[in-house]
C-alpha cells in the first residue's frame, strides 16, 4: 500500500466513521484541536486502524504523534 492509499483510507475513515468535516483534514491539521478527536475517538480509531491496516496501535508509539501528516506516517512506518 503506498501512501496515497494511507492518506485516502484514513481520511475516508475520519469522514465516515467518526463524522469529521472534510475540511478540516488538511496535512498540518491537529488531531484533537482542529479535528476535535478525543479520546473515545481514539478507541475507536484503534479498532478501524487493526481492521484497515492490518496492526494495533501502541499507546506509547503515538507520542508526537498530533497531526494528520503525522498519523498517516505512523501508519505508513507500521505497514511498510
């Protein structure tokens, strides 16, 4: 999977499953401040993470981990 295909399914996820808008899932976008994911949002991105990508998340590899660009890197690091 490349990472264009990273970006589409996470943000088709965000959209879809946790009802973000679309426009504020932008490379330097927050998860928390301008996405407004908190932390039951975070539960749930675990379990769709596990069943899209293939892996489970690590609390402690999330650390920095703030931005969308940053998330889709995670999740490349993971997969690749």
């Amino acid at each position: 999977m490349n990472r264009t295909e990273i970006e589409a399914k996470v943000k088709d996820f965000l959209i879809n499953e946790l009802e973000i808008e679309e426009d504020v899932i932008f490379p330097e976008a927050k998860l928390k401040e301008d996405m407004g994911i908190d932390s039951l949002d975070f539960v749930d991105i675990v379990v769709i993470v596990e069943k899209n990508f293939g892996f489970k998340i690590k609390a402690e590899e999330m650390v920095g981990v703030d931005t969308y660009t940053k998330f889709c890197d995670y999740i490349e690091s993971k997969i690749s």
